[in-house]
C-alpha cells in the first residue's frame, strides 16, 4: 500500500478521534461527566472543557481542511499547466 495513502488514512482517523474527544467535551459535558471515571471533568469545569474541546474541533479541521485546499489548488495548478496550458 502507497506510504500516503496510508498517512492520510491516520491523518483522517486522528481527525476522527480530536472530533469525537472534542463533541464530548463541549456538548456531551452533563452526560460525560456522570459517567464512572469521568468525574474529573466536573472538576475542570464546563467552561473550560467547552475551551478544550473547540480547540480539539479546530485541531481535527486544520489536520483535514487545510491539506486538502492545498491539495486542491495543486491539482488544479497541474491540471492548467499540463492539459489547458501546456509548456
């Protein structure tokens, strides 16, 4: 399996997890912190962890949204340079 493609599968599902881990920490705040072992969110406070979890939110859509502009103004660059505009 290409090297990139796998890195962009590990990139994906990391994105995954920062989403989850960071929808919990903003809106599942009551239910996450009855849970056992979670008490400590209760501790940390609801503001707080609405903080930490819109930055894990930001975090998982700058590993996904900013690659793929980037890619995609690439791909169109190619696509100009090799089918509209050859050298």
């Amino acid at each position: 399996m290409d090297a990139d493609l796998l890195l962009w599968i590990g990139q994906i599902l990391l994105a995954l997890a920062f989403l989850g881990v960071g929808y919990t920490h903003t809106l599942g705040f009551d239910q996450a912190s009855t849970r056992p072992g979670m008490t400590w969110l209760a501790a940390v406070g609801r503001d707080r962890m609405r903080i930490i979890g819109i930055l894990e939110i930001l975090g998982a859509v700058g590993l996904i949204i900013v690659n793929a502009i980037l890619g995609a103004i690439a791909t169109l660059i190619a696509y100009g340079r090799f089918v509209v505009a050859p050298f």
